[in-house]
C-alpha cells in the first residue's frame, strides 16, 4: 500500500491487524482491558475512510462518552486527514438527539424538544407519585424512577407492561397509572427523558420504516466500543439500523408483520433487499461489564454471534497498557469469577513497579498518603494530568478533596457533583428552557418565583387552574396577570417576568428571515439572567455561597459563548442539547495540569500512568448494596477489574481502618479484593498489620474483627516500611469541616440551611431512604439520627451529609 496505510497499520499485532482489515457484514472483537480494541475501532474507520470504501457520512462510531467520542474523531482526523468530516462519533444518547430533533415532528414532538436529565425526571415523578397518592402503596419516587427507566430499557411502556403485570394488586396499578401519566406529562412538555431518547427513536424507526430506510442507507458501517455496558434498547437501535432496506414499502403491506412482545410491529421483507444491511463492528470485554444494574445485557455479548450470523470473531491478547505487575494482579482478581471465559493477557512491558499498598487508621491518613505520592511522582517528572484517583462512591472524594487542596494539590472532579445539577445552573438552564420550549411546563414553575417575587403555590395554582380551563399552556396564562385572579403586586410580578421572557424570545428566535448573531445564547442568557433580577438577587445576598453561585453563572455563560465560537450556527436548542449530553466522564474545562479524581464507573476505557484505587474494603469494594443482589459481587469485582486495569506504569491500593462518614464511625475491613492479589506483586508501605499492631483498645477491636487478615509485625519486608506518627484518627469530621470550609472546596455537597425535623423522610445516597428520628446540635454541626429503612440508624451532619428532603 502507500505510504499512509503503512503508517495506518504500523505497529499493530497480527490479531489486530486482521481486525482493521477484515471485510463483512459482521466483526465482533473480544478482548480485555487495554488490548488495543478501541485502538482498532479507531483504525478501522481510518482504514475505511483511507481505501476509500466509505464516505465520512457513511460512518455511524458509538462511544460511551462525549470524550472518548472527541478523542477518537480527533485521532481519525490525524490518520487520515480534513476528509473525515461528517462522521456521526458521538455517544449512544446523542445520535440518538440528533435523529430526534430532526424527526421528532413525525409523532408530534417539535424540533426545540427538551431533555429531562434525571433530575427532572425525579422532580416530575415525585408530583405524580404525590397526586396519585401513591406513598401508601409503598411507591417511593426513587422506585418508580427506577423500575421506570428498567421497562423503557426494556423497551416496554406502560400498556405493554400492564398486560404482563398483576393488575389485581393494587401498587401494581397506581405504577401503572403513574407510568401512564409520566409519559402523558413528558408529552405534553414536549420532553423526552434520557432513556425515552433511545426508545423513542427505535419506536420512530420501528413505526416509520421510511425514516428508518433513510438512516439504513446513509449509514453503511456502524461500530460501537463497550458493547458489553449496551442494554436492550441500545442493542434494538442497532439492530434496526443495521436491517437491509427493503426493496417493497413494507406499510403496502406486500411484507410480512408479526407484533413484537412489546406490542409494536415488526416488517419482515420477503423479497429481496434493495440494499444489504449495514457492516457492524462491535469491541467489548465481558469481563468490563459494570452496568447490569442499569440494565446492559452482558448477553448482547455472548449472542451476537447467533443475532448476526456469519459474524466474524477476532480475539486479542497481547496488553499495551499496563506493565506486568499490574496485569498479573488484574488476571488474578478477575480470574475470581466463575462465568467467565478464561482469558489471559500478557504485556511485553517488563514486571515495572510493584503495586503500592497503603492501610491509613483513617480516611484522613489515607488521603495524606495520596497527596503525598501524589507529590512525589510529580516531583519525579510525572505530570498531575498522568495521574488519576479512583473511588466508589462520590462521597469518599471529600476527604481527599479537603487534603488535596491544603497540600496544594490541583485537581479536578470528573462526575460527582455535576456542574449543571447546581440550583443555580439549573435555574438558569430553565430560564432558556422556557424561551425555546414554553411548553415545558416545569421548566416555567421552576423560575415563576426566582429570583423571590412574592408568587407562591396558590398564585401558581390560580395559573395552572387558568391555564386548564382556558386550554393554553402555563406560559401564555402568564401573559394575561390581569385575569388569573390575583393581586395587585402579584400582577405586576407576573407580567415583569412575561415581559422578559418576551423580549429573551425576541432576541434569541427572530421572526423568519432574521439571522441571529453567533453569540446569541449567550446574549440571551445574560439578558434573562440581568433583566430577571436573578443576578442582583444573588449579588445582595450575604451568604458567601451566593458568590460562588456568581461565579458559576458566570462561568455558564462562558460556556455559552466558547459554544457560539466552536458552533456559529448553533442555535439554543442545539446548546440545550450539548448541555444536557455533558455526561459523567465529561468536565467541563480540560486544564490538564490536574490529578483526575472519579468513581471507577467513570473510569472505563481510560488510561493513566500512575492510578489510585482508594477505599479497597468490604462494604465499599464490593459495596454493600451489591450483597444482596444476584451476581452483585461478581459485578463489583469486574469493577475492580476496571479501575487496576487502568494503570500503565503505577497502581496504588488503598484503604482505611476506620472511616468516618457523616457524623458516623466505622470500623473498615481490607477488601476481599486484595486477597485475591499474589503477596509478591505488593509493596506495602504501611499494611492493614502495621496498623493493627499499634496496640490500644481500638485497634484490639480491629484485631477482633479482622480474624487475621495480613497479621503485622512479621519481619516481612513488604511490611512496616514507614510508620506514622500516633494521631488522633477518630477526630469527627465537623472538626475537619471547621478548617476547611465547603466556601473553600465549592465542589462538594452543601446543603447549606437544609431544615430536618423529626418525623422528615430524606433520601441519603448510599443509605439510601430513611425516616429522621431527632435532630440535634446547632449551626453546622446539627446532627440528624435518621433510621434508615434498611440501613439501620445512622447519625448524619446535615450540613455535609449526601441526602435530600423528600
Ligand atoms: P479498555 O478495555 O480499557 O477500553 P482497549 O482494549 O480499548 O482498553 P486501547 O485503549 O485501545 O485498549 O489501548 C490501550 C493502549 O495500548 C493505548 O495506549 C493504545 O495506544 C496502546 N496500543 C494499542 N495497540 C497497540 C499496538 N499495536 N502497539 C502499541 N501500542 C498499542
Ligand atoms: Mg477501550
């Protein structure tokens, strides 16, 4: 070949290199971590693009973030050059928006749709489950959410799933009815929630097989990286875009239908097809499968090579990550699970370093000891952005966080307390919300009385009521104050704020013909934010969150005009899109002189040269919700697989003996995990025996119930090689929240003045939903003892604890 496909299949390995070669319907690549699979999905569209076999705009590439998606476009374009634009690379979610905002008006959405994200959803499911009275079934919000976005991965919706239910219980009913109406309401607001977009969309290319035809025929080669994190409805979408297109029209009828289990129709050409279905190329490693309790399907896996018969498999074996080390202890922990194929890779990179272990007596110690090797591999030439934290639950960032930032460490969090879950953000999204869509009911209630203006629930119960019996929406009753029955000032409020709306409206969509500049989200977000009275609200107030909630609508707008300059046509409803999109693993500002901190769901399919897994203990690795549920400790084990396997050259282990989380004290256990690692590849700075062997009435209590696990003291060189000064471990957090303030942090969870009194039900992240016995202490230290429905009682600090008021 030329010069360039030498340099596109430089380097690869035999196995690979028939992976990015191979030509047919139908390439399933299996392989475990770091083994080059999204390597080879990327050369493999380069290839394409190269030989010229594919046009960019035939090549639909499915990631799992929006950042994997940049990256892999990003290193197309260096392959192979300006000719790869118009490639769809972009996660299953927005493909998924990108179809709907252009078809959305065949089943009676608008273009300018809005996107519930699951907070929305939460807060709309809540006033249903409130209206329905149906608490006294035992239905919680945060159940029916749940059970909700199951079925609709499931592809069902709420008939299909009443005719398989037992409708004579009478909690199944209310589900029903509320599942009924929660679909009516997202209609009605002309909103899709976040798994409506993929559901919808096969619904859309399942009753409209024209539309879909013309997907089928643009998009000629479909790969997908993580295909063992996809769920049903992922897997349906697929498998409809990659059907032949079919010579007849098939709503003529000359096909043959059969309804489908969730009631929809199914054509199935007899002739033959006008045009072969699209190439698919799926990569995947089951042993990465950490999303069965979103409802991925490790069996889309297992079957594909029954679904797409003919298919070809490429195995691969050889690991370009990670030094031998740290792949010997990711083969011997995974090597744990039963229903696996047996698959070991291997790494030409020499044995490296060994794994670094580390016990701290507290969570506190532990953090010191990441900040100090931290430092040290910083010192020793390693940059910040080389090194990565891992944990498995949002709430164990605090205590690094407050460590990091008095040892100056810079970092930054990937997921965890979203920027656009702030009030603050949210407010501001539902401001522009209600200028591109008014129907969007919620997004109007949301702002009617922010900043304060004096309307409360009845005002907004005379509106709703106005609205209802004069059959306009919620936002035009707001244009007419005058006759919703109320006062004076009340008036006067309403149409203030109906005349902002009109004159944002006004600016940001022009009457046809008028070109907006690029810059008009972001004009139009200063002026709502301005002329509302939001800003000057937030700039009066004394409360020192208030100036950081400045600071980050500021920074909103910012946003806005970075997304005028890479999108000079974008419009807001675009930009409403790529907001609600930012996913987990996506931050908002890339600086790359930061350590990245993230929960090891997040960290799939990235790679850094030095990791930390922190918290390696039972009831957080694996996490105690997971002992109860079917395959829960197989699961939480692939997990762990995920977060060791993304180390190149440094891994450290970490743990603490006690653990000190909101108000409470815990006694922590070495995770089961780190038994599961051969002694030789550990290097324990300090292990679970250094600590024990410290003496003391508290560390006999740990003796006791660790039943001799890494028993100290032995002389063994991977013990006691630094001992820590004696330290008050067990200091309650509200001391450390003293020297480090949330105003400090403004990353973490404030719940600021939250009121709790006795009798309250609040929902607690990991604890999950409990019934507040007494609250006692003041100020920032007021203390909530909350009996957890099945966690038992437990004493919270309101102001920091991961919980909300239900
Ligand atoms: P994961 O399962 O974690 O998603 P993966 O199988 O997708 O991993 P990649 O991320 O594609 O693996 O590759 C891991 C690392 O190995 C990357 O840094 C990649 O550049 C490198 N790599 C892949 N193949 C080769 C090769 N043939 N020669 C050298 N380096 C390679
Ligand atoms: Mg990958």
């Amino acid at each position: 070949g030329s010069r360039g496909e030498d340099e596109l299949l430089a380097g690869l390995n035999p196995q690979q290199l028939a992976a990015v070669t191979y030509r047919g319907p139908a390439l399933l690549i299996v392989a475990g971590a770091g083994s080059g699979k999204t390597s080879v999905l990327t050369r493999r569209i380069a290839s394409l693009l190269r030989g010229r076999e594919a046009w960019p705009s035939q090549i639909l590439a499915i990631t799992f973030t929006n950042k994997a998606a940049g990256e892999m476009r990003e290193r197309v374009e260096q392959l192979v050059g300006e000719a790869s634009r118009g490639m769809w690379i972009s996660t299953f979610h927005s493909a998924c928006v990108r179809i709907l905002r252009r078809e959305a008006e065949q089943f009676g959405f608008t273009k300018s749709f809005t996107i519930y994200d699951s907070g929305d959803s939460r807060a709309l499911i809540k006033r249903l489950v409130k209206e329905h009275e149906a608490d006294a079934y035992g239905l919680t919000p945060a159940s029916v959410q749940s059970r909700i976005s199951k079925l609709k991965n499931e592809l069902q919706d709420s008939d299909s799933y009443a005719r398989d239910a037992n409708m004579s219980d009478p909690a199944e009913q209310k589900f029903v009815e509320i599942f009924a109406d929660y679909q009516r309401q997202l209609r009605k607001a002309n909103a899709f929630d976040f798994d409506d977009l993929i559901g919808q969309t096969v619904y859309l290319f399942r009753a409209f097989p024209k539309v879909a035809d013309t997907y089928r025929r643009r998009f000629r080669h479909i790969l997908v990286d993580e295909y063992q994190d996809t769920n049903h409805a992922q897997y349906a979408l697929i498998h409809e875009l990659t059907r032949p297109v079919s010579a007849d029209d098939p709503s003529t009828g000359s096909g043959s239908g059969f309804e489908a289990s969730n009631g929809m129709m199914i054509f199935e050409p007899e002739t033959t097809p006008e045009l072969e279905g699209a190439s698919l190329t799926v990569v995947g490693d089951s042993d990465q499968s950490i999303y069965a309790f979103r409802g991925a399907d490790i069996r889309n896996i297992s079957e594909f090579e029954r679904d797409f018969p003919g298919a070809k498999v490429v195995l691969l074996e050889q690991n370009y990550r990670s030094t031998q080390n740290i792949l010997s202890a990711a083969n011997a922990v995974i090597g744990n699970n039963f229903d696996r194929k047996d698959k070991k890779l291997w790494s030409d990179k020499g044995d490296g370093d060994k794994i670094v272990g580390f016990t701290g007596y507290s969570q506190h110690d532990e953090a010191q000891f990441v900040a100090d090797e931290v430092e040290a591999l910083r010192r020793a030439g390693m940059p910040y952005s080389e090194m990565a934290v891992f944990y498995r639950t949002n709430s164990q960032s605090r205590a690094l966080e407050e460590i990091f930032i008095r040892s100056a460490v810079p970092y930054k969090i990937m997921g965890g307390t979203k920027f656009y879950e702030r009030a603050e953000i949210k407010d501001a999204l539902a401001y522009l919300i209600a200028v591109a869509n008014p129907a969007d009911e919620m997004s109007v209630r949301r702002i009617l009385n922010k900043p304060r203006r004096g309307i409360g629930g009845v005002t907004e119960a005379s509106i709703a009521q106005f609205a209802e019996t004069h059959g306009i929406t919620f936002r035009d009753a707001l244009s007419v104050p005058a006759e919703l029955g109320v006062g004076p000032k009340i008036q006067a409020a309403i149409g203030h704020l109906d005349a902002v709306l009109k004159e944002a409206t006004a600016l940001m969509l022009p009457a046809s013909g008028e070109v907006p500049p690029p810059t008009v989200v972001a004009d139009g977000l200063s002026l709502l934010l301005a002329k509302s009275g939001y800003l000057d609200a937030l700039r009066a107030s004394r409360d020192p969150q208030d100036e950081a909630r400045v600071e980050n609508l500021d920074e909103f707008v910012a946003v806005a005009r970075d997304f005028a300059r890479n999108n000079p046509e974008g419009t807001i409803a675009d930009f409403l899109t790529e907001v609600a999109l930012v996913s987990d693993a996506d931050d908002l500002d890339d600086e790359s002189g930061s350590v990245s901190m993230m929960t090891m769901h997040t960290a799939k399919g990235l790679e850094y040269d030095a990791v930390f897994v922190t918290g390696v203990e039972e009831d957080l690795i694996p996490h105690r919700i997971s002992a109860g549920e079917p395959g829960g400790p197989q699961e939480e084990r692939r997990l762990f697989y995920v977060g060791i396997t993304r180390a190149r050259k440094r891994l450290h282990l970490s743990l603490a003996m006690t653990r000190a989380q909101f108000g409470e004290v815990s006694v922590a256990m070495p995770s089961r995990f780190l038994q599961e690692i051969p002694a030789a590849l550990v290097d324990w700075r300090q292990s679970p025996g250094d600590v024990n062997s410290r003496g003391g009435t508290q560390s006999r209590a740990l003796n006791a119930r660790r039943g001799g696990f890494g028993s100290g003291g032995r002389g063994d060189d991977r013990f006691g090689v630094k001992k820590l000064p004696p330290r008050d471990s067990l200091k309650p957090l509200a001391t450390a929240m003293d020297r480090f303030p949330n105003k400090v942090t403004g990353k973490v969870r404030d719940n600021g003045d939250l009121e709790l009194a006795a009798g309250d039900r609040i929902r607690h992240d990991d604890f999950g939903e409990g019934r507040v016995d007494a609250v006692t202490g003041e100020g920032a230290k007021r203390i909530a003892h909350v009996r957890f429905d099945s966690a038992g009682l437990k004493k919270l600090l309101i102001k920091i604890a991961p919980i909300e008021k239900l």
